[in-house]
C-alpha cells in the first residue's frame, strides 16, 4: 500500500492508491475546508418570514444539536418583538416540552397557512399607485408577485391567486398604459376560452418591464417627458405652509325672500322691525352675530361687533335698532387674500380621481393659482386609507392668520381623462 509522502494531508492528496492482489485500487478523498458561517434573520413575528425562519433554524441549529434545553435557548436568541413575547415562559417548561410547546406556539401565532397567504396577498394589493416609467417599482412588484407565488403554491393556495378580485386590485396600481394593454392581453385569453390567471399577469409585467428596460424603450419612456403621477406632499415643519383664501360673493339664496343675495343685504329683511327680525332669525335658527346658521351668537367665531354708534355688542348691525340701515361698501383688509367682489362669481373646480392604497375616491377639486399648498378634507382621507405624520399649517384668510393642526401625507391625483393632473 502507498503512504503518504512527508507532508501529504488529507486536504492536499485526491486519491490514495492500495495494492491488493496486483490490483490497484483507487479511493477517492474529499479535500477539507471551512465553510463560511450561515446567518439567521432574526424573528419577529412577520408570517411571511415564518417558513424561511423555521427552515434555516432547524438546518443550521436544532438538527446540529442534541439537548432541547440549548435548542430553545437557541429559539429565544434568534426571535424578537412579539414573537420572543409568545415563548418566554417556555424556559419554565422542562427541556423537551419547552421546545416543543415554543415551537408549537410560533405555529399557532405566525404560521398558519391562512395568515400567510393573506400576508403576502396584501403586500400586493395594500400600495398606492405605480408612476408611468418607474421600472424600478414595477420589477418590485414582479419580485413580490414571484414570491408570493411560490408561497401559495407551495401551500396549495392558488384559488386566492387567481381570484378576479385581487388580480383587478394589482392591475388598478398599474400606470394607465399598462392598463390598457393588461385589457387587451386580457381579452385574447378570454377569446381563447380561459380565465385571466396570476401567472398570465406575472408574465405580462416581466415582459412590459424587459420592453420598458431595454435601450429603445427608455426613449419611450414617459419620464423622460415628464408624463408621471405627481404626488402632492403637504409641506412639514419647521416650514410652514401658505395658504391663499379666495373671499368671494357667490350666487346664493336669501334664507328670508329666497332672492339671489345674501341676508344682510335684503332690503324685505331691512323693513322689519327689530322684534320681526329677532323672531325671523330664531325661525331660521340663524346667528344674531353673523347671520349664518348652525350656531349662536355667544358660539360665534365672527369678530365683528355692532359698529354703530360705539355699541361693540355681539350682534348684528341690522339688529342695533329699528331704523333702516344704509348700505356700507365692503371693508377690506390687506391680509395676504384675495377678496374677489361682483353680482356673480364662479370657483374653478374640475372633476378628478383620487387614489390612495385602499382605492379611488371621484370628487371635485378646487384650483387656486394663489396657494402653495394642496388640501384633502379628512373623510377622504379615510376613505383612500391614507395616513401622515401631524404637522401645522398658517392659514391666513380675511380674519386673520390661523394655525390649524393637521396631517402631511402622499396621494395620487389622476384626471377623468387620460392624462394624469
């Protein structure tokens, strides 16, 4: 039999040669390295992480050991947050029953099939909307989509993939021309006698993201001309923001004749007595301060007072006395407003859509050119599912300047037509 020269190690030498019977037989020795070590990712509770953590904890720690005790040792390391919660008083267990009872819990908790299918479905339909262009997004969509293919698939989850519902939520984040040629691809498939699947989907975006990416479709690309969704982002502190309020004489009703004019100048209101108007304004359930409704005279935000004669009362001017009162022109102050006067004057409004993670929301929008800042009322906030961080706006208006408490946040704005606004 051959030895090994001085020197030889089973890490140097391939094969060792043995002489048997005038044979030579050859043994083939696997050389000895290290290999680098195997990171775990913490734990935290996240069921779309759960598989991926219990696979790499069973191959690179409870498989390499022997004693339970060490193995939920072990457990308790590599797991945070409400996760490292959930198993803590298994220590008091004894070892085998500790480790299994932990191990049994993380599976309650964070491993149902159920919850992590619906996890990673909602990493794909809960997100606002994809701009035109933005490949970069779309292949994290495409990332996504693989993975929470897999992960159904492998749990026998494939009716929640390829319900219609949730594909029509995954295409309603697509830029618009996506859309349209999703619709088209859609239809050829329904032509042929089948149904729309998330595979069909997941193929359509991998090629509209291989188009797009290549030298001739980044000439195409609609940012290269500016053609994207504009997100309108509410400035944060310490910058405050301007507001420009626009005072306007609007065509309105008399509550008192139903004439186009306002209360206070009703020449019929002006006839009655002081008593006539009291008992008139009761009816209406209007203001004595400002004649507007829906709240009283001491509730009244209104600064004015009665000017007549040094009265400084909290009421109306057309309430100090029974005689007539002439008709004053308007007095104006320079706060940082616009005050537009005139028989008739119409607000610059246009129908949009508006579009946050939980959907679209129709309504009006009013353009002021003279405002640096968008404004969304907080119903339709809630409505599109958007949230921001508190901030605080000056709102200067024909009263005077105000700061207001409210939210910065992010949304999309899309006209009713093809462009986007």
């Amino acid at each position: 039999m051959n030895r090994p020269r001085k020197g030889d190690t089973a890490g140097t030498r391939t094969a060792a040669h043995e002489m048997d019977g005038g044979h030579v037989n050859h043994y083939a020795t696997a050389p000895t390295f290290s290999l680098p070590k195997i990171e775990i990712d913490m734990f935290s509770g996240n069921p779309m992480e759960f598989c991926k953590f219990i696979k790499a904890f069973q191959m690179s720690i409870a498989d390499r050991l022997f004693d339970d005790s060490n193995k939920l040792m072990y457990l308790l390391y590599y797991c945070r947050g409400e996760a490292k919660d959930a198993i803590e008083h298994c220590v008091f267990l004894p070892g085998k029953a500790g480790y299994q009872r932990a191990m049994d819990i993380l599976r309650t908790q964070f491993g149902r099939p159920h919850d992590i299918a619906q996890s990673f479905m909602n990493e794909l339909l809960v997100g606002g909307p994809i701009a035109p262009g933005d490949v970069d997004a779309l292949r994290r969509l495409i990332r996504k989509m693989v993975n929470c293919d897999l992960a159904l698939k492998q749990m026998h989850y494939t009716a929640d993939l390829n319900c219609s519902t949730n594909l029509k939520r995954i295409v309603e984040r697509l830029p618009r021309h996506l859309q349209q040629r999703w619709a088209e691809a859609a239809d050829d498939i329904l032509r042929s006698g089948s149904e729309p699947e998330f595979d069909h989907l997941v193929s359509f975006l991998d090629r509209s993201v291989s188009i797009a990416s290549n030298c001739y479709g980044v000439i195409a690309s609609p940012r290269r001309y500016g053609n994207q969704v504009d997100k309108v982002v509410l400035e944060r502190p310490p910058r405050k923001a301007r507001i420009n309020v626009v005072a306007t004489k609007a065509s309105m009703a008399c509550p008192h004749c139903s004439q186009t004019h306002s209360l206070s100048e009703c020449e019929v209101f002006r006839t009655l007595s002081q008593v006539e108007k009291l008992s008139r304004l009761k009816g209406l359930k209007l203001c004595f301060n400002c004649l507007e409704p829906n709240h009283r005279a001491f509730e009244c935000r209104v600064p004015t007072r009665c000017d007549i004669s040094n009265c400084n009362q909290r009421h109306h001017r057309l309430l100090h006395s029974r005689q007539r009162v002439v008709n004053e022109a308007t007095k104006g102050a320079n706060v940082n407003s616009t005050v537009v006067e005139g028989p008739r004057s119409y607000l610059g409004f246009v129908a949009v859509k508006l579009i946050g993670p939980k959907g679209t929301v129709l309504t009006h929008a009013l353009l002021d050119n003279g405002s640096d800042t968008t404004l969304l009322t907080a119903d339709v906030a809630k409505q599109l599912g958007i949230e921001g961080e508190a901030t605080r706006v000056e709102v200067s208006s024909v009263n005077g300047p105000d700061i207001k408490d409210t939210m910065a946040v992010s949304f999309a704005i899309q006209s009713l037509h093809d462009g986007y606004v």
